[in-house]
C-alpha cells in the first residue's frame, strides 16, 4: 500500500477562487457604472453575464482556483492582495476587470510517504491525535488487511461520502490516505 500526507513546511501557496468581469479599456465609465451596481447589492456574476466580454462570462465570471504563475502580472497583483469579497479595479493589456476572490486556500500538496516511515511515525500516540488517516481501498481489500485508526472510504463510493467530506474531515490536518497497489 502507499501512503500519501501532505508536504508540511513553510512555502506553501495559497490558491484563490477568483470571478471576475472583463470589458475593453474605452469603457472606462461603463466599469464605474457597473461597480456603482454592485455597491448597491447587485450580484458580479450576473452583470459578468451581461457586460463581461471574457469567455468566463458563461459562468458568471468564474476562473476557479487560481495560483501564482496562471495570470497576467497585473490581475494577479490585484487578487493577491484584495480582502475577501470585496470588488477591485485593475488593468490588463485585455482591459479593465473588476474581480472579486471568493474564497482562499492553501495549495493542496501530496507526496508520498514509505510504508516503514509511516510505521515509526504510528508509534507516536500524539501522532494520532494530530493527523486524520483515511483508507480509500474497496471493502474487500479492506477485509484481508487494515490498520487501526483509519476511517474507511472506498473510493467506488464517492458518490456518497464526497458531498460530506468537508464536514467529516478538519481541513486544517495534516491527512494520510492509504490507496490500494
């Protein structure tokens, strides 16, 4: 079996789910009117939907989660350094844009760990205490070997722990994942 944790250490980047709306530089006083709307509790998506002229404008401006390095210096400048849902202005050699960062995280890091290292690691009660280890193999699997402490969750059955994950698990461990060979 391999066993997957996350990186730990300092160095890790933070990823931002960004929506944004996009119009030329000539229009300069539309953008003011459109960030006027959204002071007055208009909602971004739906005027990116109507004024964007970005292909993102299909889902209401959403690019996703996005990382240093994706952007054009400019844009990524202005998200980077934006509070959480608040609108700001920015230009770009596509235009003016006026983004909004929904939300942020940590870039999701996984590196292997060897079978004999996490074993030293098991020894330690306060390891156990500190970490989340969840078994991702089939029942079957399961059935023929398995380690105390692991919370089964076949991946075949996604369908039905996915949706749950969030509450399930603590985001701010440090989570080991044992998959099958």
């Amino acid at each position: 079996s391999a066993l997957s944790s996350p990186a730990s250490g300092s160095g890790v980047e933070r990823e931002l789910l960004v929506q944004h709306l996009l119009v030329k530089e000539g229009d300069a006083n539309l953008l003011v009117d459109i960030q006027r709307r959204i002071t007055r509790g208009e909602d971004l998506g739906d005027l990116a939907v109507e004024y964007s002229i970005c292909p993102s404008k299909q889902e209401g401006g959403l690019l996703g989660w996005v990382k240093k390095g994706q952007m054009v210096p400019e844009f990524e400048e202005a998200a980077f350094t934006a509070p959480l849902n608040k609108v700001v202005r920015c230009k770009t050699q596509f235009g003016w844009h006026l983004l909004q960062v929904l939300s942020e995280r940590e870039e999701c890091v996984l590196r292997e760990i060897q079978p004999k290292d996490f074993h030293v690691k098991f020894q330690d009660p306060t390891f156990l205490e500190e970490v989340q280890l969840i078994d991702v193999r089939e029942p079957d699997e399961v059935a023929k070997a398995s380690l105390p402490s692991f919370e089964v969750f076949p991946l075949r059955q996604f369908g039905t722990w996915g949706p749950e994950i969030t509450t399930k698990l603590d985001p701010q461990k440090d989570t080991y994942v044992m998959v099958g060979t």
